[in-house]
C-alpha cells in the first residue's frame, strides 16, 4: 500500500481511483490506513467476503484473500491482473492505467 500511496500521483494523472480492499475488519482497516498515512479508502470485506470470492482471490481455508492488484476500466473489464507479492509494486499498474487513458 505504501508504494501506491507514493506513486499516487502516476494514478491521478491517468484520472484513476486507487483503493484497497482486504478481509479484515473496518476498525482495523481505519487503523491501518492512518498508520500509513494512505490518502486513497480501504475498504472492508470482512462481513462475508463477496467481493474476494467473487474476484477469485479469496483463500477460504485461510480466511483472507490473496494479495492481488487489479485495473479494471470504466466498463468495468479486468485490463491487468497481478498476484502475489509482486503485486505490492506499481510498476504494472500504472503502465496499464496509462495505457487506457490513449
């Protein structure tokens, strides 16, 4: 999250929404985004995890959800897809954010 939050920019400048979403708990999640000072929301899927069952990341035997990062365009289509820890670096992300921008 923190890298996000430091290429925050690169996102603005291609009129792209950043935010998290993770199983934890909205308490936690409000704590965790203060700590690390993120100016984009995190949103809580803690209550029955939908959205991370619904985007094929959730790891139900362990109860939370793969890291993942998505971009998904305006029509709602999946343009770029990256899991596990090298999804924490932007680089991808905001190639692809710059790409649907053209």
């Amino acid at each position: 999250m923190t890298g996000y939050q430091a290429g925050i920019q690169k996102f603005t400048d291609t009129e792209t929404e950043v935010f998290g979403v993770s199983t934890d708990n909205t308490p936690s999640q409000k704590a965790f985004a203060e700590q690390l000072k993120l100016s984009f929301p995190i949103l809580s899927d803690f209550v029955n995890r939908k959205v991370s069952t619904d985007y094929g990341v959730l790891v139900a035997e362990r109860g939370f959800s793969s890291r993942t990062t998505f971009v998904i365009d305006k029509e709602g289509k999946i343009t770029f897809l990256e899991e596990g820890n090298s999804a924490v670096d932007i680089t991808g992300a905001a190639t692809a954010c710059s790409r649907l921008k053209h």
